[in-house]
C-alpha cells in the first residue's frame, strides 16, 4: 500500500507546481551547511533517508540543447546514455550560468520541477524501484519526496538508465 503523503506550503515554484497539480507530497527542509562538499549527500544524511532515495538534478547539454537528468545522489550521471535516452549523439554537462538562467534555480537548489522554461527530462529507472524519492524543492536545504510516476509525469520526463553506481 502506498503511503499517502501530506501537501505542505514551500513556497517555491516546485511546490506551487505540485500543489497547482494536485499532487501529494510532502516538504523537508534542514540546515544547509556552505561548507558540504555533496548537496545531495548532505541531504540524505540530513533527512535520514538512504542516497539511492534522493536524487539530484543535473542539466545537460545535448546536441546544443539542455536537458535535466535526474539521477541518485549515490551516483554520478552517465553522459552517454542521456544522450542515448533522448536521441543525441553527445552530451556534455551544461555551463552553471546557463542552467540557472534556464530554470530559474541556483546551483545546488535546481529542482526537476517548477522550471522557469520546461527542459527535456530524464529521470534515472532507479526511480521506479521507490514508493517515493526526495529531489530539491527549489533551494539548498529544502527537500520535496513524491511519488516516481508522479515526478515523470509532471516533468514530462522519461525513464532510463543513465546513472552509475
């Protein structure tokens, strides 16, 4: 049985979005800490939830246009197979400024959802093997866990292997 989750105000455009959308879900925040050398690390450990839970939220280059992945933080993003998985023939890890311009979030606090402009996404198949995951909610410290199907649906996303262990 799935377990229900609570909506919670955020005020960020992920949880505006999640809320506009009906979805459940529920809001962690905790004390982001400068100094943390894995944002999404720092997460997990401040959420007490396994890394393979919560994932983080790379943008990509591909082929000339940006593209978010959305991988375990236990793990490093597989820059062949996001190409592989979206048609491209080359991918690269897309320049900080261009990615914050392009969703509308800072480094470290970039969420799948509620983007300024919506980018082609993929979420690692990892995903579905979880009742829920945690990704950012928008800013360092604040975490949202939903549903696997509900973040693919709401970002249009696709699922595939591109993680690595």
């Amino acid at each position: 049985m799935a377990k229900k989750l609570k909506k919670q105000p955020g005020g960020t455009p992920a949880t505006v979005a999640l809320t506009a959308a009906g979805t459940d879900y529920t809001v962690h925040a905790y004390a982001h800490d400068p100094a943390a050398a894995s944002y999404g690390e720092e997460a997990a450990e401040a959420l007490g939830v396994a890394p393979g839970r919560v994932f983080k939220t790379l943008i990509a280059d591909v082929d000339g246009d940006l593209t978010v992945a959305v991988v375990p933080v236990s793990g490093s993003l597989d820059l062949k197979a996001l190409a592989s998985a979206v048609g491209g023939k080359r991918a690269t890890m897309a320049d900080p400024g261009a990615a914050e311009r392009a969703t509308g979030y800072v480094l470290g606090g970039i969420s799948p959802l509620g983007q300024r402009r919506r980018l082609r996404t993929v979420v690692d198949a990892s995903a579905s093997g979880h009742a829920t995951v945690c990704v950012s909610a928008g800013r360092r410290g604040l975490e949202v866990e939903l549903a696997p199907g509900d973040l693919v649906r709401l970002t249009g996303a696709v699922l595939a292997a591109i993680g690595r262990a």
